[in-house]
C-alpha cells in the first residue's frame, strides 16, 4: 500500500512543446522561437 509499482516518462509531441504552443497561440514568433532555441543551444541555460 502506498508503493509506486510502475512509472511511465513519455515524451512530449512536438504540438505540446511550450515554444510550439505559444508560436501556434500568437504569443511568440516562429523567428522568435528559433532565437530563443539558438541563445538556449549556446549558452545552455533554461530560457525563463
């Protein structure tokens, strides 16, 4: 009682991703997004 007997990690789809979400939304740019990807990508910090 109370154990964890299983645990399941999905992936997220790419629809769900939060910069595809807020492109899709209008709240960012597609060139914004690809911005924030490469500053991610280079300094390898979170983005936030």
């Amino acid at each position: 009682e109370g154990q964890v007997v299983g645990a399941d990690t999905r992936s997220a789809s790419v629809e769900d991703l939060l910069g595809a979400v807020l492109v899709r939304t209008g709240r960012i740019t597609s060139e914004q997004l690809r911005q924030a990807l490469a500053l991610q990508k280079k300094t390898l910090q979170r983005l936030g």
